[in-house]
C-alpha cells in the first residue's frame, strides 16, 4: 500500500497520497489546516491516512515540523 502496484491504483497507495499533500504544502500550515482543505479528497478520506501520508514524507526529507508548523524541507 505505500507503493502502487498493478492492484492499487497510484493515488490510492501512500505515494500518491504524499504526492497530493506536497500540492497542498506550498505555504506553511498547521496539521489542522491542511486536514480541513484535504478531508473531502477522496484519496485522502480518513485522518489517519492523511497522517500516514505526512509521516512517509517526513520519513523520505521532504517535509519538516517545527514549533507545529508544517513546511516542504529545504532542497
């Protein structure tokens, strides 16, 4: 599930949900406001699979928290 393969479609698997909140990301939000402009996109759904989507960013330098804010890292 975190990588799409011939059954999971790519917007389904994890990647494509990173994918879609780094579209979100290009200003600073708090964890808050990107789930309240993310909760009626269906790829997204559930919080929980929001939070797995922050966490594989995170997890990859692509995104980083500081003081509750969350931001696109550096390149």
């Amino acid at each position: 599930m975190i990588l799409p393969t011939k059954h999971i479609n790519p917007l389904d698997s994890l990647l494509g949900t990173g994918a879609l909140v780094l579209e979100r990301l290009k200003t600073s939000k708090t964890v808050t406001q990107l789930w309240d402009e993310m909760r009626d996109v269906p790829q997204v759904a559930t919080f929980e699979r929001l939070i797995l989507g922050l966490d594989f960013l995170y997890m990859m330098g692509l995104v980083e928290l500081d003081g509750g804010i969350i931001r696109r890292a550096a390149p």
